[in-house]
C-alpha cells in the first residue's frame, strides 16, 4: 500500500529506536516498509495492470485497473528473518511483562495445569510498574550462618507474601510465571497434550527463568544477578562467602564471552522449549517437536555462521549449545539443593506451583 500510495509514513519513534525494535514496540508503519526492503521485497514488483487480465482467483478474471502483485518467492534469508523478527517482538513483550504492574505472589497459582491455562499474559497491557529501583527489605543483605543458610533464609523470605505487594516482586516465582507465559506464546506448545505442556514447562521454565535473568543482567552492563527492579538476589554475600560468590556469578562471563546478540538469544531461547524429552509424548507430538527443534537449529547455526564467518560461526553455534546444556545442568544442581535441604515443606504450604515444578 505504501508504494502505491507514493506516502512516506513517518516513523513513530521519531528515529530514536532501531527499525526492529521500534516496529516490534510501536508496530511503526515505517519501519515495517523498511523491513520488507531489507528482506528483499522489490518495488518494480508491485504494478498496476492496465490491461486485460488473464490471470484468475477464486473469482472470474479480474477486471482492467486492478492491482497485480508478482509474488517474490521467499528465499532461505526472509524466511529466518520473519522469524526474528516475531521472536524479538515476543521477547519485547516478555520483558515488558516483567517490568509491567502485573505482580503474580507465590500463593496466586496452585498448579502447572493452571498457570498454563488460557491466553498468554503477554498480549495484555499491564502499565509500567512505578517507584522502581527498590531498596532491599529489613534484614534481606544482613549474612550469618553458612553460605546454604544465608541462600535459604533469602528463599525463605522470597515465597512470604506480605513481603511483595504493591511495587515488590517475589523474582524466584515470578520469573518462573513469566517464563510459562512466554512459552504460551508459540503455537507449537498448543498442539501438545496437556500433559506434554505440563511436563515441559515443569522441566525447563526455571532454566528459562535463569537463561533471562542472566542475559538481562548482560545486557544492563553487570557481571552480577539484577532484577528489573535494581535489586541483586545475592546483595551482600561478596564479601562474606567469596568462593560461593565466585562461583554463582562466574556463568555470566562465560555468557559474556559468547558475544551472543539479540537475534541468538531469541533463538537459543526458543529451543529450551522444544529440547527436552517427553516420555509421555504421542508419536505425532515427538515429530512435531523434533522437527520444530531441527528448523530452529538450523536458523541459529545459518544466522551465526553468516554473523561470525565460516571459520568462527561453527565453533560459536557448538558453544552456544554447550552453554545451554550447561545452564540446564546448572539448573537441575539448583532443584537438587532446594530438595536436599528441605525447601519442598516450604513449597507444600506456600507455593504447591513450585513444587511441582
């Protein structure tokens, strides 16, 4: 429409956003011409037909004056680059939720069954949440004891409701909502049993939880664990338990040292939902998934190796791999001591959603 009406949209952002991002945050007009451009869309390809025309629809031939499009047909490239670019406008939308008035407290949903149900909350507008950075509640950095009872007494107090209401998130939980409302996004999810979502959401939405809490951390230029609201899960444990420290945050260089960027992450994201086994799974679901894996891998390996060159880009892709494997074991350690200290008794009476988890 736009090269026929021969009208410049403006931009909404007014340039102060990339194209991507102002089109994924603003749907700007503009930038979406811009994008098909940078796709390959051809302008001498769109015409008017003058002429008779012979071509024929589901209708009868269409009469003198009407538009004619030449379809271009879609090359390896446009097709990656629509999936980015619906990746990174969910990922906009996840962040968005995140930093959003909606506040989920730990006794708000009782089962996975139930946090999977109905529509994805990232479709909803929320608002933006207000009076943010925080400070730490009374006692939160105070340490004592060993380094396990300083990161129980902190988990402790993240599943005490009265702790979070109004502007203050229970991040542990929260994250974890966020994360199963992100994989409620992708159509692929919803033509699983419902069994099939509850055993992929129960396995990966903590590793997802994890995988953006350190990407954002990243992102904002720290080499230590942050919240959207300022606060630092780990405030105060520097000093007193350094070895421990050392090890928590020592991920986050290994992440930085990647170089992932904004395309790789939205992929390498994407494939947590589609890695795990499904014991359970039909067979037409573990083809479903299977195949849905192997198109996203190939996306991620065609996209590195085209950002980092055919000498860097296939070690980059098997690293990136590693690095998912790693964070899933990672995960599954963290799961192991919240069982192996009794953390499930806490669960039991406050939060049943995260002991199924």
């Amino acid at each position: 429409r736009q090269v026929l009406s021969k009208n410049q949209q403006p931009c909404r952002s007014s340039g102060e956003l990339n194209t991507r991002e102002c089109y994924g945050r603003l749907t700007c007009r503009s930038c979406r011409f811009k994008l098909c451009l940078e796709s390959g869309m051809a302008m001498e390809n769109v015409l008017f037909n003058h002429g008779k025309s012979d071509r024929k629809a589901n209708n009868d031939a269409a009469n003198s004056g009407c538009l004619v499009v030449l379809p271009n047909p879609l090359s390896p490239e446009v097709v990656v680059d629509r999936v980015l670019l619906h990746l990174q406008r969910i990922e906009v939308a996840f962040e968005k939720l995140r930093s959003s008035k909606y506040n989920p407290l730990p006794n708000s949903v009782n089962s996975l069954t139930e946090a999977l149900s109905g529509h994805s909350k990232l479709s909803v507008e929320y608002g933006e949440m207000g009076g943010w950075p925080l400070d730490y509640t009374d006692g939160y950095t105070t340490t004592e004891g060993s380094f396990m009872d300083e990161i129980m007494k902190r988990f402790r107090s993240g599943l005490v409701v009265d702790h979070y209401t109004g502007n203050r998130k229970s991040w542990y939980y929260s994250n974890i909502i966020f994360a199963i409302e992100y994989f409620k996004t992708f159509n692929v999810f919803h033509h699983l049993s419902s069994n099939s979502r509850r055993v992929i959401a129960g396995k990966m939405a903590l590793v997802c939880a994890n995988l953006s809490n350190f990407c954002y951390s990243i992102k904002i230029g720290v080499d230590v664990l942050v919240n959207p609201d300022g606060t630092e899960p780990f405030e105060g444990m520097r000093n007193a338990y350094p070895r421990e420290f050392e090890g928590m945050t020592s991920f986050i260089r290994t992440l930085r040292a990647l170089d992932i960027d904004d395309n790789e992450y939205v992929l390498l994201k994407a494939l947590l939902i589609l890695s795990p086994s499904v014991d359970d799974a039909s067979s037409s679901e573990r083809a479903l998934l299977s195949n849905q894996s192997e198109s996203y891998n190939k996306m991620l390996f065609s996209y590195v190796t085209a950002r980092r060159g055919r000498r860097k880009g296939p070690k980059a892709y098997q690293e990136m791999l590693a690095m998912i494997g790693t964070l899933s074991h990672k995960t599954k350690i963290e799961k192991d001591i919240i069982v192996l200290y009794g953390a499930l008794r806490i669960f039991t009476e406050v939060c049943p959603l995260l002991e199924e988890i």
